[in-house]
C-alpha cells in the first residue's frame, strides 16, 4: 500500500518536532551576578561592624535591626548539647596534656560526679560497625579493643566532672582536628538514611563554656559589634535550648546550620581571644526578648543593603525581623568581597537544586521589596516547570546571597 504525499509530509513534520525536542541545548553553566553574604534576617554582621565603627551602642545596634524587641537578663545556666562531629563513620579523641589521661565510660552519663570509670587512656578511637561503636584505646605503644555499645561518654581532668590540672583534648574527623576544654563529650550510634552514623556531641554549659567557643565574628572588631554578636548568639541558643534533636543528639549543630562553635581554638586567638572572651563574660545573661521570651536571633554576614523577613526567606512569619535599610553591607572598605560579586554554577548542581534531571532555563519570577529573587523557576529539556523561593535556590546551589541576577549560560 503506497502512503499519499500529505501522509508522508506529516511523518516527516512530527519527525521534525522529536529531532527538534532532543536537540535542546543544555547549558553546561550558569552565571549569576549578585551582592551580599547569607540569608539577610536579623541582625547584619558587616552592618553592625559599620553602625560600631559610627559610634553606635551595642543597644543601638541591636534595636536598629530586630524590630519591637527588649534587651534583658535571663538564666543562661543551660547545659547545651552540641553537636561537633555529625554522620561519622570514625573518630579520635585525645588528649594534648603529657600525662592526663581520658576516661571512656558505657553509657551517656549525665552531670553527676561520682561515676564508675569503664577504661582510660591517652586516646581513644571509634569506628562505626553496624548499629553500634567500637572503641580502640591508645596507651603509650600499646592499645586494645573495647566492647561495643551504642553510646560513650568521655571525660577528663580539669572539668566540672573530674578533678585535675587543666586538660586540652583534641577532636579529629573529617581530615581535620579541632581543640577542646570544657564539659564532657558523648558518642552515639545513630540511625541515618545511609544507615548508622556517629553522632558527636560536647555538653557545655551556655553562659560560658559554649559562647567563649562561639565563633561568629572576628574578635578584632569594634567591641559594640562583638557585644551585639555575643547578645544575639546568647539569645539564638536559648530559643533551641531544651529542643532536643534526635538526628544530632544535640540540641544546637556546631556548625553555620546553628552558629559556629569552635571550642578553645576560640578563646585562643592570638592576641584577640581574650577579647570575645571578656565580652561574653560582660554581657552575661542579657537576652533579646519579645513578650518575654528569647527569639530566635537571627544573623548573617551581609545583605545586598536591605535585610530580609523572615517570611521571604522561609515562608514563617517572625514578628521581629523585618526590611530595613543595611548601608554598612555596601561599604566596599569594609566588605570588599561581598559588596559584589560573581559565580558560575554548573549543570549538575542547578538541575540537583530543582530535583530535574537538567534545566535548559531560568527564569526570575519575582523581587522581593528586599532586592531578594522572590521565585526563580527552572523549565528542563522536556518542559517541566519548577519553581523554588530565592533563598531556597541559594541554599541549594551555594552562592551567595539571593541578592542576584541571572547573568548568563555556557553551552
């Protein structure tokens, strides 16, 4: 049977359209163009830098960037739980002091003193097998395996816990070693998506012990800043305080996802340590509060010169953020490296960041009265649609700040 030629011509059309469809390009890169460091709510570290710098009170700083709030004294008591080693297949501790040793005990031991030592030792290592830890002791040459258990506590000389000369221990996962002093630390076997991790924790006590570690800002910034940065860091962990996270163990990560604790590396500083030191110990208690009770005190390194709510950022409305002006942000002698900048983010992170398996296209939807990308929206190769808020995409993709513009892609 012989096909008409008005057959053969529509074969031939629809033949188009598929070779057509397959031969969309897929950008190899994108290019974005933007201003500003973080999400944008509450306080703006490089503003209160400027606002200090002015001669503003640490009060003045404060007041200026969370909207309708009190500064008052509150029992900051706490023992925290933070989380300083998060999905870990192993792990060292050990200490730096000749002579002092550690002691390893079964179980997550709460503050009480007199307590049954399992074992002790200069080190101790941990590996993940299973649902459970194995721990390894190190003492001098010789070393030796432990029973496994699900949870370990360490402690050592020179804590609220045990009697001796001021002990250093130091922390080693991840490729990297961190210092620490005070509290106890707890290793627990925890179950993750990709089965049972360790999940490392440091019992500190918030007034001191955790906020000397903090490290938000540079010690060798106006004092007003640091006091305003040591408030709203107080503040930021008494509203997690108590909230306990089954998938950290802890109540606070140690890391950005919080506020960063790096321990005694903190309190250590050359030459500035003692700074954010004394100014922790200055503004002992003084809480940011609303009707009464500690917010969740937001903070960032800088806006593209407006902050943002709360609201635009993360869909939750707090009535204590707000839009308001950030000049020091745009002060390029202050913040030479955020004032503006460039990034170029490949194929596979924009498609991962809108769950596509490629994005052929953006497209900007909408600017928030921030200056923020409100909704930005992704068309792959076969013409699904994916919208995500600005700060989203941010988050998903790691540049900067949703201050941005979509400069440009790269075939």
């Amino acid at each position: 049977m012989r096909m008409s030629k008005a057959f053969l011509a529509l074969i031939f059309f629809f033949s188009s359209l598929i070779s057509n469809a397959h031969a969309v390009d897929v950008p190899a890169v994108f290019s974005f163009q933007g201003s500003g460091y973080g999400h944008g709510v509450g306080l703006s570290q490089m503003g209160a830098r400027s606002m200090a710098l002015n001669g503003s009170s640490s009060e003045e700083i404060i007041k200026y960037f969370y909207k309708d709030v009190t500064i008052e004294p509150k029992d900051d008591s706490n023992i925290l739980r933070v989380n300083i080693g998060h999905l870990l297949s192993t792990a060292k501790i050990s200490s730096t002091v000749a002579g002092s040793q550690l002691q390893i005990i079964q179980g997550d031991m709460g503050s009480e003193s007199e307590i049954p030592v399992f074992s002790v030792a200069d080190g101790v290592s941990f590996s993940i097998i299973g649902s459970t830890i194995s721990p390894r002791l190190t003492s001098g040459k010789t070393s030796r395996v432990l029973p496994r258990s699900r949870v370990f506590t360490i402690r050592w000389a020179g804590t609220r816990y045990l009697d001796g000369p001021d002990t250093i221990i130091s922390v080693t996962h991840s490729g990297l070693s961190q210092k620490y002093r005070y509290g106890q630390i707890q290793v627990k076997a925890v179950k993750s998506p990709s089965g049972y991790r360790i999940e490392m924790t440091n019992s500190v006590r918030l007034a001191d012990e955790y906020l000397w570690g903090v490290s938000e800002m540079p010690s060798f910034w106006p004092v007003a800043a640091l006091e305003a940065q040591a408030i709203a860091s107080r503040t930021y962990a008494l509203s997690k305080a108590g909230i306990y996270r089954s998938t950290c163990d802890c109540e606070l990560y140690g890391e950005i996802s919080d506020q960063t604790f790096l321990g005694y590396a903190k309190e250590i500083e050359k030459k500035y340590g003692v700074i954010w030191k004394d100014v922790v110990s200055r503004t002992t208690g003084l809480t940011i509060t609303q009707a009464g009770l500690p917010i969740t005190a937001y903070f960032f390194s800088s806006s593209g010169g407006k902050t943002e709510l709360s609201l635009n950022a993360w869909g939750n409305s707090r009535a204590y953020t707000q839009i308001i002006d950030d000049p020091g942000s745009l002060d390029v002698a202050l913040n030479p490296r955020f004032v503006s900048w460039n990034r170029q983010v490949p194929q596979n992170i924009i498609a991962a960041a809108f769950l596509l398996p490629d994005v052929v296209s953006l497209e900007i939807l909408g600017i928030n009265e921030s200056g923020t990308v409100a909704q930005i929206q992704a068309t792959s190769s076969t013409g699904i649609q994916v919208a995500l808020r600005g700060e989203t995409f941010r988050s998903r993709t790691k540049i900067p700040s949703a201050w941005f513009t979509l400069v440009s892609v790269q075939n």
